[in-house]
C-alpha cells in the first residue's frame, strides 16, 4: 500500500486537472502560400533553377507545455517543385507533409515565437511541364520516367507573430523547409539533392477548454 498511494495521488490530480488539460490542447487549422526550388547535386550543370510557388492546408494540434513551450503536430497539404530553364520542365509535386514543431513563446497577449522541428512526407502527386514535344504528364510516363524517393525526411524552422483571442489563437508565420533526403534515385541526371521551400501562412487555433 505505501508504494501504490503515489501513483493514487497521481491519477486523482490527472482527473481532478481535466479543465487545465483541455486548456492545454488545442486544435486548428493553417493555410498560406509556399515557395519552392531545388538543390542541384551537380553544380556545374549550367541549367537554370527557378522557384515554383503553391499553397499550404492543413489540420493543427497544439500542445501547450508552459507558457513558454508549447508542441505542434501538423498533417497539411503542400505544393512544391521547380522549374529548369535549359533543359526544360517544370516539376510540380504535392505532399502530404507531417511536422512536429518544438515552438519557444513570450508569454504575453501579442508575442513573437520561433518554431523548429523535424518532419515527414509523402508525395501525392508528381507532374512536368515544358518538355519539348511531351506537354504535361507524370513524373512516371515513360517519356520523361523518374525514379525518385516518395518518402522524405525534412527540418522545418522559422519565426511567427500570434495574438490570444479570448480562448483562440492566430499566428502569423513565416517557415523555411529543407529535405534531409536524396529525391533522386537514379545516376543521371546528377541529381536534385533536396527541395528547400519557403511559406507564409496563418494557423488559427481553438483551445478544447473555451469549446
């Protein structure tokens, strides 16, 4: 019995604290702009690289550790790609995409924060554009078939504005995201060794304790 009244004492707080639990949770949604390009394992292939722009929508769920700390797990929907101006081709993708962002708050009503985290994807969809004498097809039609990795690791980081809203929460924020993956699986070409992605997005939350 002395060494199982902890634990009592332990479940008794969790169920007593079911209000500030819920407080701590929240959940939301994020919707902004993204832009996109591509890291070139060959340097020296004098092509062109340019940025393609996209959209992000996603679902949030917050977690509020301190009033400083708080984790956010995201699933969202996310355009990426590139175009090459040499060669050709316009590389569109889409992802699912799941970060886990670790994010450092003022505790103040309006207050900056930074956010940091790892992630992992998955693509949706792949298509080029602009060859000549193919038009638009996928990234897997035979005329211009690509072996690449679907599955990609990646590191979100960047900085945001939010303001407390009664028991709700709008951020403003601004992310940059680099794969830690080789999307390239074939020996040529050289290889695009990463996509790198800039977004600006809103993320409006709702704690489960004002529902």
């Amino acid at each position: 019995m002395g060494k199982t009244w902890p634990a009592a004492v332990t479940l008794l707080y969790l169920f007593g604290s079911g209000t500030a639990l819920a407080q701590s949770v929240s959940i939301g949604g994020r919707l902004g702009i993204t832009n996109s390009a591509a890291l070139f394992a060959d340097q020296n292939s004098g092509d062109r690289i340019d940025d393609r722009r996209g959209f992000q929508i996603g679902g949030v769920i917050g977690y509020q550790l301190n009033p400083i700390l708080s984790l956010q797990l995201e699933v969202s929907y996310l355009q990426k790609g590139w175009a090459e101006f040499e060669t050709g081709g316009d590389r569109k993708l889409t992802y699912l995409e799941l970060p886990l962002l670790l994010s450092i708050n003022a505790p103040w009503t309006t207050s900056p924060h930074l956010l940091a985290g790892p992630s992992v994807s998955y693509e949706l969809s792949c298509s080029v554009t602009g060859v000549p004498h193919v038009g638009q097809v996928s990234c897997g039609d035979p005329r211009v078939e690509w072996d690449r990795e679907k599955f990609q690791l990646g590191l979100w980081f960047g900085l945001g504005l939010g303001r407390w809203l009664g028991t709700s929460k709008l951020d403003l924020q601004f992310l940059g995201n680099i794969s830690l993956t080789d999307m390239n699986n074939e020996a040529l070409p050289p290889g695009y060794i990463r996509l790198v992605a800039v977004t600006a997005t809103a993320t409006y939350k709702i704690s489960l304790g004002g529902l």
